[in-house]
C-alpha cells in the first residue's frame, strides 16, 4: 500500500506526477473545508507536501496526529512550525542548496538593474521618452563595495558573483565564519554604513524579523542600495518606504515582501525601486531540481526514517 500523503496546494506538474506515481496523494486544496476534513480524516496521512511559502500551520499540525513527515518545496523554513514538529519527532525537508545559482543571479540582477536603472529605462524608452532626450545617468556597480547580511549557502555564492566584479565584499552574521576570506562586520549597522549595496540573503523567522530597520536604512545612505532576496520580515517595510521616498537611501531592489503577494501602493509609486514576483528559484532547471528533492526526502524517509536535507 502506498503511503497517504497531503498535498496542499498546487505543485508544478513534474512533482505532481512524481508524487502520484509513489504515494496515495490527497489534495488538500480542493477541499471546501480543509479544516473540517482534516478534524474528520487527518489521523489517515502520514505524510505532508509543502511549499516555503505556504509551510504548515500548528494548528493544521494538530489536526494530524500519524503525521511522520513533512516536504517543503523551498529552502525556507519560516512558515514551517519546526518546534512542534521536532517535539513530535516529525522529520521535515527542504530544498537547501539546487537554488543558491539561481538567487543569487537573481540577487545580482537585482543589483545591477537598481544601481543601472534597467527596468526605469526601460519604462522610459516603451513610454517614448528617448525622442525628448537622453536618459539621466546612473550608478556604477563594478568595484564597489558589497555587504552581505547572511553569508550562508547562497550568500557566498552572491560574494563569488561579486569578486567577477571585482567588488569588495563584507558580510554580517550571527558569528564570524572562520572559513571564509570576507571581513566580518560586527554589527549590520556598520556594514550597512560601509556598504554601497547591501545584500540581504538571511534566513527569515524570528531571529531576523525586521533586522533591516530605520537606522540601518539611515547607516546606508542615501547613495547605498538595498536588495532582498530572502524574506520580506527581514525588513521594515514601512521604513524602507519611507526611506525611498525621502532619499534616505538610493533605491531598493527587492524579489520578497512582508505580505507577499500584496505589494504597498507607496513602492509601486516609485521608480528607485525594482519589484520582482518572488522569482529567485524560479527557473526551469533549478525549479526541476527542487521539485527531485522533495519526492527524494519523501522516499528517504519512507526507506530509512529521515529526510535527505533539511533546516
Ligand atoms: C520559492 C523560496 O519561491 O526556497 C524558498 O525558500 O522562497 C523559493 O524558492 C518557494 O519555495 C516556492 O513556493
């Protein structure tokens, strides 16, 4: 008999298939209640599939008291309750590692497009401007100077995709990481004050929840860029606005935001800033490869008791 497993919303067709050829899927998505059919059918599944952003709620949690495993779609765990989990012994899995390429071009995309003014350029040119005259000059971005908040797995892919542009790279963390060749800065404020981008690339949660606050903005200044590709808590928002909209800093390229996918009126009003649909790891070959690893952390641990990666 095969394993019965949720699935709860929606997952590109190559997973879906997978999925189905190995286990018993529900999708709970379609139910009208799914609350209700889980207070009535939650003892049945064993297992769960999720995305990062989405996760799992406590409360879905309790609904299901045989649950075993749960498989994110994403690297992220913030939506993911991994107390309780580890409390119940529930095994979870992510996707770490298949998307550092890709989020950290996105990262520089980001980078390049906010300093370059790319995609107010070319607002500029569909809306007919370049007949009336030459585009504003902007930023250079080769040989400045990059700070990192997160020097984690796709942190140091972004500081690798630096050093190709011959920019000097700081990052702060928790703690220094003794294997890498980067200053540490000590607090996010004095790298933000030496940085010309600051990179945001921190896991989300608790820990880092709006992190990136007024006096870092201020720290910045208002020739330093910010860009976000990690999650919109990191950030505080409303300060980020207010900093754009009175040049405290340059500008803001950002893929994540605090309530994703509403975006607040005031950033679609401005053009220092470049908005992205959270599509970081959104390309064929990576979304392939993270859509593998969710079947395989299921089948690991249906074959051994544990997932192949986790957070
Ligand atoms: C995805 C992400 O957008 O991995 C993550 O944490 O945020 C992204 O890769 C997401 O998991 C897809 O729903």
């Amino acid at each position: 008999m095969k394993p019965k497993i949720l699935q709860h919303l929606h997952m590109p067709p190559l997973l879906a298939t997978a999925l189905h050829a190995r286990y018993d899927v529900h999708p709970l998505w379609e139910e009208a209640d799914p609350q209700t059919f889980l207070a009535a059918h939650g003892a049945d599944f064993s297992g769960y599939v999720t995305t990062a952003r989405f996760g799992i709620s406590e409360a879905t949690l309790a609904l299901l008291p045989a649950l075993k495993v749960i498989s994110s779609f994403g690297v992220g765990a913030e939506t993911l309750p991994l107390d309780a989990a580890r409390a119940r012994g529930i095994a979870v899995g992510t996707t770490p590692e298949v998307l550092n390429d890709c989020v950290a071009d996105t990262a520089f995309g980001l980078v390049i497009d906010v300093a370059r003014r790319l995609s107010a350029a070319d607002r500029f040119v569909r809306r007919g401007d370049w007949l009336q005259g030459q585009y504003p000059l902007a930023t250079q971005v080769s040989g400045k100077r990059l700070g990192i908040l997160g020097l984690g797995r796709i942190g140091q892919v972004v500081a690798r995709r630096a050093s190709g542009f011959d920019m000097e790279v700081r990052y702060h963390n928790r703690r220094p990481n003794p294997a890498v060749p980067y200053v540490f800065e000590a607090t996010l404020e004095s790298l933000a004050n030496w940085a010309d981008f600051l990179v945001v690339v921190s896991a989300g949660g608790p820990e880092t929840r709006k992190l990136v606050n007024a006096d870092v903005l201020r720290a910045l200044g208002p020739k330093g860029f910010l860009v976000n590709v990690s999650r919109g808590s990191v950030v505080d928002e409303e300060a980020l606005v207010q900093a754009l909209e009175t040049g405290a800093i340059a500008g803001a390229g950002l893929d994540v935001f605090e309530d994703e996918p509403r975006v607040p009126q005031r950033l679609l009003a401005l053009d220092n800033v470049v908005l992205l649909p959270h599509l970081a790891s959104a390309t064929h070959e990576t979304r392939q490869a993270m859509a593998e690893m969710v079947v395989q952390n299921l089948d690991a641990f249906y074959a051994t008791g544990a997932v192949q990666a986790g957070p």
